[in-house]
C-alpha cells in the first residue's frame, strides 16, 4: 500500500516533533515545516534517520510570503501525490496576560498565529489535499466559549475560539471533496507551552490524537474532539 503522506506545521519541537515522529514510525511520508529548518537540531536528526521520508521546509504560518513559498515548493516535494493528513499543530500561547495589560499586539499575533495562518494555509493547499483526506487543526479547551468560565489567557483563547470558527468553515467548504476537518484538543501536554506541571507526556498525547485521526468516519467533520474521541462543546 501507498504510504500516507502527512504535512506538520510547527514540528521545532513539542508536539509538531513528536506528531512527526510517530508517523514517521507509522511508515508515513512527512512533510515537517519549520519556522527555521537550518536550527531545528531534533527534526533535522529524525531526517537523517528516515531518509526521503521526512522533509523539512521552512514556514511561518503568520506570514503570507512563508505560506506562499512553501505552496511553491510543496508541489517538488510530492510531486503527483497528494496530502492525506494536514495538521495544522503551529501555535502560540502569550502567558501571564492580565485585564487591563492585555497588548494589541498579543491578540493580533495569537489570531494571526491560531487562526488566520492555519485557515488561509488549508485554503492555498487545498488542491494539494487529496480528496477524502483530512485536516486537523490542534485546538484547546482554552478556545471552547461554551467552557470558559474564567479570565485567562484572553489572546491565546480568543485566537484559538477563531480557529475552531475556521475549522467550522473549512469542514463546511471541503465537504463536497469528502474532505473532513476536525478540530483537536490535546489535553494539558508537557511541552514549552503546557510547561513542566503538565500531566500528559507528548508521546501520550499524540498517540491518543493520532488513534482520533485513525477512527474518523467518513462524515465526522467539523467536530472539536478530545484526546479519548469525545466530541467537546464549542
Ligand atoms: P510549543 O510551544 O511547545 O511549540 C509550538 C510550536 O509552534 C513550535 O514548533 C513553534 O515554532 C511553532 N510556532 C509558533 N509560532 C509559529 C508560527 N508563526 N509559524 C510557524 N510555527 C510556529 O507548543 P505545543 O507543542 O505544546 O503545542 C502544539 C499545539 O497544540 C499548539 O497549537 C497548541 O496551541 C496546542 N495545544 C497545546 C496544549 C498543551 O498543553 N501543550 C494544550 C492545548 C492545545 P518555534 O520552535 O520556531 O518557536
């Protein structure tokens, strides 16, 4: 069979890493984006030891030239095949934000980050997507308005909330191609952003999202769904 062939935004490190690991592990083809390949020390390692399975192209996906090179480059790399995973896992977190100090460009940041540079992403690759295929965007329970009950992290919770509209609004757009597109929630992960309290390990949290991934029917899109499957309120 065909190995899948699987794009990772933001694989530095944290998440995007490790969701590249274990699709590489899985016999997937990778494409891995970094905002800078040339010091992504880890993902350049795991190049190295799955040569031709994983390559590793620069993105910010907050920057429209960025996206644009690698829809120029993107083409080179699969040639004829298709993209059958897009996970949109690039994101950005402003911590200890207070009301009254909440900066203008913390919130535009956040959104551009969280929401906008994934939904114009899927919308530039979509004709690299193969049809049937998926796109999970990594979500929070942070950006469910139905759950929040507590100022915190107001940017990262309104940009997040903005991408689970854009989830909402791509699922809706890719549907005739039997494209599904999900919204992910990872739990609370041991990585830069979870931080050191964080009781998920990132190869826990992967492996859950990824069996997510696996047991999608063909009309679950536009769900926001929790790292055991359960559907999450938005
Ligand atoms: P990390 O902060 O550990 O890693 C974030 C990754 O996103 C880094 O590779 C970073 O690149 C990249 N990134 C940030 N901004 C941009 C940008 N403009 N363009 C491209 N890449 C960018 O986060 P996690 O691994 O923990 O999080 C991954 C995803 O999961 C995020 O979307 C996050 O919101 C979500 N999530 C995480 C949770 C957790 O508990 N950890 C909980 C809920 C959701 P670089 O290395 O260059 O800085």
């Amino acid at each position: 069979m065909e190995p899948r062939h699987c794009l990772v935004t933001g694989a530095n490190r944290g998440l995007g890493l490790e969701f590249t690991r274990q699709l590489l592990a899985g016999g997937a083809r990778v494409v891995a984006t970094a905002r800078h390949p040339g010091r992504a020390t880890a993902l350049n390692a795991l190049a190295g030891e799955h040569p031709g399975r994983l390559h590793v192209l620069p993105l910010d996906v907050a920057v429209a030239r960025s996206r644009d090179e690698l829809l120029r480059e993107l083409p080179l790399v699969l040639g004829q095949r298709r993209l059958d995973l897009l996970l949109n896992n690039a994101g950005v977190l402003h911590g200890g934000e207070r009301f009254g100090q909440v900066a203008e460009a913390d919130l535009e940041t956040s959104v551009r980050t969280n929401a906008i540079g994934p939904f114009l992403l899927v919308q530039a690759l979509a004709g690299l997507l193969a049809d049937g295929g998926i796109v999970a965007n990594l979500s929070s329970e942070i950006g469910s308005i139905a759950l929040r009950r507590e100022f915190r992290t107001p940017s990262y919770a309104i940009g997040k909330a903005a991408q689970n509209m854009a989830t909402v609004m791509l699922s809706q757009a890719l549907q005739p191609r039997g494209i599904r597109v999900v919204a992910l929630h990872p739990g609370w992960v041991r990585t830069d952003m979870g931080g050191e309290r964080a009781p998920v390990l990132p190869a826990e949290a992967v492996a859950a999202l990824l069996q997510v991934l696996e047991r999608l029917g063909p009309t679950d899109s536009g769900l926001f769904l929790g790292p055991d499957g359960a559907v999450l309120p938005w």
